[in-house]
C-alpha cells in the first residue's frame, strides 16, 4: 500500500490531522489498541525501509547532476533524506491526536466467530485475528456512541480494501460488512482523499 501512497493522500492526511489538533477539534481520532500496537511495533522497519529507498534516490541524483540534469543536488538530497525522520513524525502525531480504544474481551470472541464463518474482513487461508478485533473494536465503539446519542458522521479508514473492499472495486465496502456498517451509520473509505471530501466536502 506504501507504493501507492500519492502526494494528494499525504496532503488530505495532514489536512485530518490538523482538523483533529485545532482548537476546538474538528474530528476525533479513533485508534484500536490493536493499530496502535501494530504502528509502533512495525515504527522502525518501516523508517529504514524509507532510508532504505532514498539512498537509491540519492545515488540517482548524483548520475542526474553528472549529466547536468540538475542543479544544487547537495540542497534536493539533504531534503528527500529528511523524509523519513517528517514521515515518521506525522505517523506519531496522528497518534498523539487520537484516542486509543481498547476493546473488552468479550470482542475476542466476536472475532472468532467473524473468522469461523469466514466474514470480511476474516478470509480463508489468511491469519484474519488482528483484523477481525480491529474491527470488532471499532463497532462496539460506535455503537455506544450511537446509543449514547451521537449522530456525526464516522469514517472508517483503512486502506487493507483485499480484506474490506468489494472485489475489484476497492473503495466500495464488501457485501459481507454491509449490515454492520449500516447499523452503526458508519462510513468505509479506503483513501484519506476519499475520507478527506466525505468528512470535509466543502472545505479548502
């Protein structure tokens, strides 16, 4: 998914996180236990896998300035080395932002049930548990927010559409979650562009 993940996700991704840090806060951020411990196990991988890449990028920088195909390349590495290190930060700040859920045991057996009768996002032949506890986690919660009388709109976000999205058609949520989504008036995205204009239609 990292490969697919374009300039314009970035800028709506910045764009949640600050509605979510203004003052008052736009949107709430939610985060399972589950993610929460996901991200930060999967932190450091992920930041040397970018560093990774952007030493290619910058061994590739130097054959372009060689051939005189850019100037100042010392000023445009310096710059692509410090993404990671940015990146990283975002991710922390969105969790800084958010509130982390923690789901009750009961929701371990909802789980296994999704996953013995193979119900998204549980799938055959695929280790479902972590999914199928994030999922579960976040529907117990907003159905007490609902019960509760909260009627704003919730947007679930995830970009793992394999598990989630009908397939062939990511960003339309899979026939399987319908009934859930729909009596917790919850909304699917697969992108932070699409949860971006589904919260924020008429914003810049």
């Amino acid at each position: 998914m990292r490969e697919k993940f374009s300039a314009g996700q970035i800028d709506a991704a910045l764009y949640l996180l600050a509605r979510a840090r203004a003052s008052p806060a736009e949107l709430t951020i939610l985060i399972a236990d589950q993610v929460n411990i996901e991200l930060t196990q999967h932190m450091d991988s992920v930041e040397q896998e970018s560093r990774t890449a952007i030493d290619r990028i910058g061994r590739a920088m130097g054959i372009f300035a060689t051939h005189r195909l850019i100037d100042d390349v010392a000023s445009v590495t310096s710059a692509i080395r410090r993404f990671p290190a940015e990146a990283r930060g975002v991710v922390e700040q969105f969790i800084a932002a958010a509130q982390i859920t923690k789901g009750r045991q009961a929701l371990y057996r909802l789980a296994y049930d999704r996953i013995s009768a193979n119900i998204r996002p549980a799938r055959r032949g695929k280790d479902s548990a972590k999914d199928c506890l994030i999922l579960e986690t976040y529907l117990e919660v907003v159905t007490r927010l609902r019960a509760g009388g909260f009627t704003e709109p919730v947007a679930f976000l995830t970009t793992n559409s394999d598990d989630y999205g009908e397939r062939g058609i990511p960003n339309r949520l899979h026939p399987d979650l319908a009934a859930d989504f729909t009596n917790t008036a919850m909304d699917y995205y697969a992108t932070f562009l699409a949860t971006r204009f589904g919260l924020f239609p008429h914003r810049a």
